[in-house]
C-alpha cells in the first residue's frame, strides 16, 4: 500500500532570526538550522528591512518575504538547497 507524505510529515519553523550573515529557524521539534544568508541571492540584495519583513507560510513549512518575493521551505535548509539565481527554487 502506497501511503502519500502528508503536511504533517514536514518539518515547521517556529520562530526566525536573520543578521548580516545568517538566517537562522527554529523548528518545532526543538532543532535549529541556520544557513548561511548567501544562500539566498534575493535576501542578500535585500536591504535589512526588506530582510526583517517576513511571515511564517504553510502553517511554519516555510518563510514568505513579501518585499523581494522570496520563499524559503524548512525543508531546503535542512537539505541544503541554496536559490538559484534567474529561477524559483
């Protein structure tokens, strides 16, 4: 029997930090995973309020920046998916 991955099964970010360097989530289960701010040439670019300014979208799945229309998935960081620049994710 095929049983099909739910929402449930994803990893969900409870609180985010950005700096200068890094952006930094704090998941549910008690982990946190930080990357390195490079790691997204939008969020690089962007001015440090334009970086402050985000929501948490999916129920925590991910980071919405409405600004520079960046989207980061809880699930990128842990794999290690940087953005590719001239192309979504």
């Amino acid at each position: 029997m095929h049983t099909a991955a739910t929402s449930a099964d994803e990893p969900r970010i409870s609180a985010v930090e950005i700096t200068d360097d890094t952006i930094t989530a704090r998941l549910v289960d008690g982990r946190t995973i930080s990357v390195p701010l490079a790691w997204s040439w939008r969020l690089a670019e962007a001015t440090p309020d334009q970086r402050q300014r985000y929501e948490l979208i999916g129920g925590g799945v991910g980071i919405h920046w409405p600004d520079i229309d960046e989207d980061i998935s809880a699930r990128g960081m842990l794999e290690g998916r940087p953005a590719r620049r001239g192309g979504r994710r």
